[in-house]
C-alpha cells in the first residue's frame, strides 16, 4: 500500500511547487518600483535633452532618485524583486527626453545593479556607524548651504572625501551606486536642508547640468514687447527728470535775479543804515570779515544761543576778540527797524552793559539776508553765572546809576502800559515807550499810560 502511494505523492508534492514557483513569479512581475522618479522630471522639465555623455547623465540621475528615497526611508536600495519595475520606469522617464536610448543596451547596465550598493550598507543607520559624529558634523556645516555657486559647492565636496567607506583602489565595483556615490547621496538627503530635488545640489552634487530650452516665437514675441515698453518707461523717466533739472536750474535763475533786485534795491535805499555810520563811531563790517572772524560760524565757536539766534566767538580783524550774534530769520524789509535799534544800543553806555562796536547787513545766494551785530567779548561769564552761581563772582547789588533807575522805569512802563520799550508804528516811524508816556503826562492824561482792561485797586 505504501510502495503505491509514494507515484502519488511525489506527483503532489511536484504539482504544488510548480503552482507555488508559477504563484511568486508572477507575484514578483507585479512588484512595483518604491523610487520616485518624478524626482528627477521635475528637475528636468523646462530644460534641453542631456548632451554629452548620455549614460553619465542616466547614472547621475540615477542616483539623485536614490537620494530622495534615503531621505524618505532612510534605505539606499529598492528591494532586488522590484529591480525590474524600477528600470522600466526609469526608461519611461528617458524615452521623453531622448525618445528610442536603450538605458541598460546602450549602458551596459545589468538588471540587478540597481539594487546593490556600497558593501553590505543598505540602510542610513549601517553608513553613518561608519563615520564618527564629528565627521557627520563636519560635513553638515559644509554642505548645509545655497551650492548653486562654485565656493559652496567646492567646500562641500570636498568635506565628502572624509566620509567612510570608499571604494577599493584600482577595482571596478559592478553597480551603479558605490561607496563613492554614496557620500553625494547621503549628502543630498541629510548633509543639505534643501534636499535632492534642489537644483543646486543635482548640479554640485551629482554633476547634472540643465540647459534651458529655446524660447519659442510666442515668448521671443512677449520678451521683445517687455524691452520695448521698458525702453518707453525709461525714455519718459530721463525726459521727466531733465524736465524737472531745468525747471528747477530756470527757478534758481529767477530766485537769484530777485535777490540781486531787493539787494539792489536796499542799496538804493538804505539811508537808515548809512545814517548809523554819520552819527555813530560803528564799524559797518563785511559778511566775509564776520565768517572769517567766526571761522565761517563754526559750532565750536557758539557761546550762547537765544530765541533770535547764536552768539559766536570771534577774532576782528585787528587781532581783538570780539562777541557776535546772528539774528536768524531775516528779510531786508527790516533793515530799517534793524538800523534804528543799532543806533538806539550805541547810544547807551553803561560799565554793566556790553558796548557795541559794529553791525554787518549782508545778502548772499546761499545764506539769505543775514543781521549780525558785534560787541565787545565779556570774559567773566553771563548774568545767568553770576546769578545762579556758576562762577565764583556775585554782582554787587544794588545799582545805583541813573541808567539802572531809568532802565527800572522802562521795565514799570511796559508793564503797565502793555507796550514794548521801542514801539514801532511802521519801517519810518519808531517812540521809545518812555517818551510816549510822558508825552500823555505833560498832556495831563498820565491815566491813560495804563493799559485798558488792567486791574488794579486804589489805596
């Protein structure tokens, strides 16, 4: 019984292991590729087909794929049983750019190369346990940058000669990605934040160059009518702007021309300020003899500044020191006020008052009008030292001249009054506030010196 099923079951036992080969054989033909070659088209989309040496470009290409799929599953290779797919795919991709090139025909390239790699290192945990932490390190700071340009590239690559292992000297390794191509693929998917799919690192790192395709008609059309509406832009830009340099040269012309007229006009007119120079022993100085005496209003020359301008400290021209104070915001409409003031100041002497020894009126293209008078230089400090005691000497109070008295008296009127001390009625006509109040004294209407609304109780 025995001997007659032994035929049977060697017949079994051979029927289900040709069914079971037929089964994984045509489980393995199914096998899709885990490589993402859309990778490498969208690098290549916009670009010319590769020139050159074709099956370098399939190999570099090659190996770009196999950086983005370490950096997605930390593995170098695709499985062996999906090898075939994979060339298949990558044919696919080919055929677009140089339709009828045989990749593994005209290569040489064996089926199974594709799934063999550097050694028995197939994972990122098996390479980087034969490299030290500070090896690693050192290539992420060299490569972890823009390699569009050839510094960053250079620096990169050469980093990668310290990773390990490397090929054996003098022997060809039968695959398409050995220890040497590992460093670059490593390096794309860890080493560079922009990973493989960045152009920069398919150009420095796998040596895969893209030249852009030829404009079409279409473009060159868009591209001629984008130069010539620029060349319109800048043609109405350079004549606008030459446009507005002459109007602006036109109203300089015109504003100098208005101050030589008013300069020539206050030279025809100015009585006042001549007047100054019959009755008062002034100096009238130049407006060069003050900048050069001011050392052309350095701020380092500033010893005091007030609401109607700077006071400088200045050499004359006979060698003395002197104080001079530039009004600010002048016109020549006010000379004449100006005149009258000059005068009225040189008329006082006092031994507390500054004596006033000139005056200067000038008008110049890039200054303006410009006032100045000049005093004597007081070297022992300002009334604000000796008042609040900044220097050691105090002032001896009180004074006891009759210009302190009638000064006191000035300071009373104006305060009753509601009036300046020079009340000026217009450029021709100036009254002291002391001589406008007696004036309603001797006229028996010493009331009306009070200014109207002014409270006050009788005793």
């Amino acid at each position: 019984m025995s001997q007659l099923n032994t035929p049977l079951l060697f017949v079994f036992i051979s029927s289900f292991l040709l069914f079971f080969h037929s089964s994984l054989s045509q489980q393995n033909d199914t096998v899709s590729c885990p490589l993402d070659f859309e990778v490498l088209r969208r690098l290549t989309q916009g670009y010319m087909s590769p020139s050159g040496d074709q099956c370098q470009f399939i190999l570099e290409g090659l190996r770009l794929v196999q950086s983005d799929y370490l950096k997605r599953t930390d593995s170098f290779l695709p499985r062996v049983d999906s090898a075939e797919a994979c060339w298949k795919a990558y044919q696919d991709l080919y055929d677009q750019l140089v339709p009828g090139f045989d990749i593994r025909k005209n290569c040489g390239f064996k089926t199974e190369w594709i799934s063999q790699g550097c050694g028995n290192i197939t994972s990122r945990v098996e390479y980087e346990a034969n490299n030290s932490p500070e090896t690693l390190a050192a290539v992420s700071t060299a490569c972890n940058q823009s390699l569009v340009n050839s510094s960053p590239c250079a620096t990169c690559t050469t980093s990668l000669s310290s990773l390990q292992p490397s090929d054996p000297i003098n022997k060809t390794v039968g695959n398409v990605s050995d220890c040497t191509a590992y460093r670059s693929i490593y390096a794309a998917a860890f080493a560079n934040s922009f990973g493989p799919d960045d152009k920069g690192n398919a150009e420095c790192l796998f040596s895969l160059n893209f030249t852009p395709v030829k404009s079409s008609n279409k473009q060159k059309k868009a591209i001629i009518v984008v130069v010539v509406v620029l060349g319109v832009l800048v043609l109405v830009l350079c004549g606008s702007a030459a446009w507005l340099i002459r109007r602006n040269k036109l109203k300089k012309k015109i504003r100098q021309r208005e101050i030589t007229r008013r300069w020539s006009d206050l030279n025809m007119n100015n009585s006042a300020l001549e007047s100054i120079n019959g009755s008062t022993t002034l100096i009238r100085f130049t407006f060069d003899d003050i900048k050069e005496a001011t050392k052309n209003f350095s701020r380092f020359n500033i010893i005091g500044r007030g609401g109607y301008g700077n006071v400088y400290k200045g050499v004359l021209p006979d060698g003395s020191e002197a104080a001079l104070k530039r009004f600010k915001n002048c016109s020549a409409a006010g000379d004449a006020s100006f005149a009258h003031e000059v005068e009225v100041i040189a008329s006082v002497r006092h031994v507390n008052l500054v004596a006033l020894r000139g005056y200067c009126t000038a008008t110049t293209n890039f200054e303006g009008h410009q006032r100045i008078i000049v005093c004597d230089l007081v070297k022992n400090g300002s009334l604000h030292d000796h008042l609040f005691g900044s220097i050691g000497t105090k002032l001896s109070w009180p004074l006891t001249e009759r210009s302190d008295v009638y000064s006191f008296g000035v300071v009373l009127l104006e305060l009753l009054s509601g009036k300046k001390a020079l009340i000026i009625k217009n450029d021709a006509q100036h009254t002291l506030v002391a001589d406008w109040a007696w004036g309603l004294v001797r006229n028996g209407r010493a009331l009306e010196v009070i200014e109207e609304g002014l409270q006050w109780t009788r005793l």
